[in-house]
C-alpha cells in the first residue's frame, strides 16, 4: 500500500541523494498536504502556471523566484516532483525537469566570474 508517508521519504531519499552526489545546488523540503507529496514553495503566492505549453524563461524565472521546485541542479535545471496518493495508490505525479534557458549560443556564466 502506498502512502503520502512513504512516498515522502522515496522522495527526500532522491533529493539527499542529488545533494550528496553533487548533482543538486539545493533542495527544497519536502512537503505532505492532505494526499499530495510536493515542495515546500518559498513563496506560495506567485501564481504557478499563468498559461500552458512549454515552458519560458518567465515560467522558469517565477518558479525560481517562488521555490517552486524538488531540486536546483548544478546546471541551473530545475526539478519538480509531485505525487497524489489516493485509496493506497499513486493517483497522479508531476515529474519534470526544467532546463535554465539559455539563447542559441549563449553559455551558463560560473558564479564569480565576469562576463
């Protein structure tokens, strides 16, 4: 039987993990509400989702802005996970990766150095 309990820990095991491993910058907490399992955004009251489609920079920049995110990866991705329980089974999930948007051409700048 799956539980919002077990569920929880699954996914804080991965986020301990992604840290550890080097692979995550930072991890948001993880987060029961009622039957959902998700992050623990910073700032609840920016608006997730204003439009659907891909995602843009803007969606990008606001989910950094709210923490709205598992996981911050090294190269600058952002992780979304997000499981509802019901009656002992995984009724839905939100599993995404963000990548940062970049321009055609353009490279990440590495903390600490110009331009």
């Amino acid at each position: 039987m799956t539980t919002t309990r077990t569920v929880s820990e699954e996914v804080r095991n991965l986020l301990d993990y992604l840290l550890n491993a080097e692979i995550a910058a930072y991890t948001n907490t993880v987060c029961v509400s009622g039957t959902r399992v998700s992050w623990h955004a910073t700032d609840p009251g920016i608006p997730f989702l204003v439009s659907r489609g891909d995602p843009t920079l803007q969606d990008y920049q606001r989910w950094a802005q709210a923490g709205a995110y598992s996981a911050l990866l090294l190269d600058g991705a952002l992780l979304q996970i997000t499981y509802d329980i019901e009656a002992g089974e995984i009724a839905g999930h939100r599993l995404a990766c963000i990548p940062l948007p970049l321009s055609p051409g353009q490279r990440p700048r590495t903390p600490g150095t110009n331009p």
